[in-house]
C-alpha cells in the first residue's frame, strides 16, 4: 500500500517546474517521477539533488517495479541530467553556482526483464551503451573547452579549476557491438569528470584480446563479479584472461560458462592449462561462485579446485560430464558443508551417479538452498532414493527438476514427501510422461505433442494437494522460465 508521502508526491510531480522543497522529499518525489514517466521532472530534480549519492534501485524501489515500468526514457533523462551538470561546471569553471550536490550515481540493480513485460525498459547493454556515450561525450566537451582556453590564454596560464568528479557505479554487459565505445569510456574516465565503475562485468562473444583489454581498463575496487561467457576461449584462452582477476580483490563470483573447455582427454598442453587454472582460481581469495558450466571435466575437477583457500558458497557444474571421482571429491571437500546453490543439471543419474550425488546431498544438507537437476534422466524408480536424501536437506528452498521423466503419480510421491521441508518454496517439476499423447517421444517436448487438458489438470491437482497439506505458500510450476533467475548475492 502506498504511503501518504508518496501518493501527496505523486500529486505533486505532474506541476512542473516543482516548488522550492526540503532536502528530505527529493527522494519520494525522484520515486514518484521515475514511476509515472516523467522524465523532465527527473532532470529537474538531478539538476537541484542536495546529497552526494544517488542510488536509483535504493530510491525507486523493488526489482519488479523497474522491470515493470517503461524505464528508459526515465533512465535516459537522469544521466543526460548528469552529463549537463558536468558541462556546466566545466563551462563556468571559476563560478560554484551549482545547487547540485552529486558525487555517486548508482545504477546497478539494473536487470533484463526475460519476460518482457516492460518492453520499454532499459537492458543492460544498452544501458552500459548509453552511460559509455554519455562519459565519452563528457570527455570530449573537457579537451574541448581545454582547447579553446589554451588558444584564448596564450602566453598564460591556462589551467583550468580542479572540476567536479561525478562516479558512475554500474552493472556493464558488452559484446562485440559495445566493446568499441565502452573502451573508449573506461579510458576516458582517467581523467574525464564522468567516471564509470563497475560493479559486475559480463562479456559475451568477444575476442580474448577485447576482455583482456576491457579487464585491464577497469577499476579494480568494487568489481564483485565477473561473468564470460559464450567467448570460445577454451582452456588456453582462460589461462590468458585469469592472471588479470586477481587485481579485483573484492571478487566474490566467477561465470565461465560456455567456454569450450574439453579435458576429458588429457594431453600435456592440457594438464598444464588445468595447473594454472587452478592456481589462478587460488588467488581469488573472495571467490565463493564459481560456475563452469557445459565444460567437459571428467575426473578433473579435484586438480582444478585444489588451490582455492576458502569454501565456495555456490557451484554450478551444469552439463560438465562429471565422473563418480569428482563427486567423491566434492563430498570430501571443505565445500561440501557450505555450498548453498548446486547446480548439476545435465548428468546422468540414472546409473553409477546415483549413489555419489545421495552422498554428496548429504554432505551438503545442513547449507544446500537451492538445487538444480533438471534434465538427468531421472524417473520414477530413482525417487525412492533420491527423496531419501532431500528430505535431509531441511534448509532447501527450491528444487528444479525439470526435463526428467517421471509420471504423475511420481509427482504426487515427491509433493507428499518434500512437503515437509520448512522453506520450501519453489520447485521446477518436469511435465509428467503420460501428459504426452500417445505413441509420441516425451524426450522431446515439442508443442503438438503435449496434452494440454492433461497437464492443466495435474497442475490443479498438485495444487490442491498443496492446499491440503497448508502449504500454497509453495509454487510448484512445470515453466523453468516463469520465474526469475537466483542470483548467488540474494542468497
């Protein structure tokens, strides 16, 4: 429920230009501007802000009401604001006439609506895009004006006043497209008055000479994550870019999936990268999510992990064609009792991995929150077993399934027995086999093969038997899309 103060704001920003206000209201009025689309009042408020932060996702509010408004014009009027300001100063140099008092625009927080309900809003490439443009531009106006008074003052002194640095905290996505004038921003923030920081870095299809040199160009404080991939590095490409992380001392998640890295053959060339690999990741001392994703590392992962100093928090191994060895490891390892995200979708436990991943979910029952197994192969007849060792997990909060094959009576079988897990609250389950029309593969879900009656009247029914137990708090979905993407840091 709206508060008094927010709906008296929202009466107010319609009237522009805004009556003189106290410091204290410049927030709730940013709030209501930035919710009903007013991106000039926007630019009034950043132009007159009397505090030295501006932190956009702090002051609008949750996630979903950025992904649920048309942001971008919003977005796109406060930086131009910003870049104003800056120009401004650097014009009237000899004059401190500014009412603004900014010093941090923060604009992290920032995400991709997968569900594109806000076709209007900002992603965050084309966000990164447009704060690039705008350092870029600021950049240019300096040596500009820089220029002209060096031509007007010959003979004298032309330095001009100390100008005011305004930092720009962000979440940056770059490809090929971007890399360009990103590059160009990050080496202009040297000395610009607009500098970018960023806080997560991800890069996806670019050249190992395009991130090393994006890497080298950032400012190491405040990088939590970084994120690369689809970037066909291999393992000699990642042995390259790694020796550059370990700067970013406050680096707590690594995502190097889609990497193309094959070492189930192990060649001399091989050993040698998973070495330094491995010693690379040892001197990320804040690393606690590594995610590698699609590579091949059978019988590996113990040689690959043995540098690191401390516990990982979230491990995804997804696809990674793992051997019982490397789950003897993981069970033995100090990460066992403190992983709280696992992913090992994409494995085959059907058989001989059955029994390694029952031990390792016991291993890690007393942290494990979040899990994933979608697509294992996983059928009625492995339920027994597997529930034996879920119902350990007494902290689990969501469970995905997805892409196995079990029946709906197997579905009703876990509901009843996972039921009791306290925080519970989500489970991905795959679409029960005998949902499919007859004589169709259920291995592949194709739109015309589904009975749609059918699978609307399991859903019910798992509904209702949820109602029964007391608990709708839980959502039991068959849509591995419909709902949005854990995220180690809200962990």
């Amino acid at each position: 429920m709206d508060s008094l103060l927010f709906l008296s704001a929202r009466r107010l920003v319609p009237h522009r230009p805004l009556p003189p206000v106290p410091a204290q209201l410049y927030p709730v009025l940013f709030q209501a501007a930035f919710l009903d689309g007013r991106p000039l009042v926007l630019q009034d408020l950043v132009a007159q802000w009397p505090f030295p932060v501006l932190n956009f996702e702090g002051i609008v509010g949750r996630r979903e009401l950025l992904r649920d408004h048309p942001s971008k014009l919003c977005i796109q009027s406060v930086i131009l604001a910003v870049v104003d300001q800056l120009r401004q100063d650097l014009e009237e140099a000899d004059h401190d006439s500014s009412r603004c008092r900014l010093r941090v625009l923060d604009v992290t927080g920032l995400r991709d609506d997968a569900a594109g309900r806000a076709p209007e809003g900002m992603s965050v490439w084309s966000g990164t895009v447009a704060l690039a443009k705008a350092c870029v531009e600021v950049s240019k106006h300096q040596r500009e004006l820089q220029k002209c008074r060096s031509r007007s003052h010959k003979g004298r002194s032309s330095a001009m006043a100390a100008p005011r640095f305004i930092d720009i905290h962000a979440d940056l996505f770059v490809n090929g497209t971007s890399y360009g004038i990103l590059w160009d921003a990050l080496q202009a923030g040297n000395t610009s008055p607009l500098r970018l920081k960023c806080r997560e870095f991800q890069a996806e299809e670019l050249c190992l000479a395009g991130i090393v040199s994006l890497l080298k160009s950032l400012d190491p404080s405040g990088v939590r994550r970084v994120d690369l991939r689809f970037n066909n590095l291999g393992l000699g490409g990642l042995s390259l870019v790694l020796p550059h992380l370990s700067r970013f001392l406050g680096l707590r998640s690594l995502r190097l999936p889609y990497s193309n890295v094959d070492v189930r053959r192990p060649t001399p060339e091989s050993v040698l990268g998973i070495r330094c690999l491995a010693r690379e990741l040892g001197k990320l001392q804040s690393l606690r999510e590594l995610n590698l994703g699609s590579s091949r590392l059978s019988g590996n992962l113990r040689h690959i992990l043995c540098k690191l100093e401390a516990p990982l928090e979230s491990l995804e191994l997804a696809f990674c064609s793992l051997l019982p060895a490397d789950f003897a490891f993981l069970s033995q390892s100090f990460h066992a009792p403190a992983l709280k995200r696992l992913d090992l979708s994409g494995h085959d436990f059907s058989q001989t991995l059955l029994q390694p991943l029952q031990h390792l979910l016991e291993e890690t029952s007393a942290s494990l929150l979040h899990l994933d197994l979608m697509e294992c192969r996983l059928t009625d007849s492995h339920l027994d077993a597997l529930l034996v060792s879920l119902r350990h997990c007494s902290c689990l909060r969501s469970l995905g399934l997805f892409g196995n094959s079990f029946s709906t009576a197997g579905l009703k079988d876990l509901l009843w027995k996972t039921v009791v897990l306290p925080d519970l609250r989500l489970v991905v389950y795959p679409i029960p086999v005998d949902c499919y029309k007859s004589g169709l593969d259920p291995g592949w879900i194709l739109e015309e093969q589904l009975d749609r009656e059918c699978l609307g009247a399991v859903s019910a029914e798992l509904g209702r038997m949820l109602e029964s137990f007391g608990r709708d708090d839980i959502v039991w979905t068959s849509n591995p899309y419909g709902h949005e993407a854990l995220d180690y840091f809200c962990l």
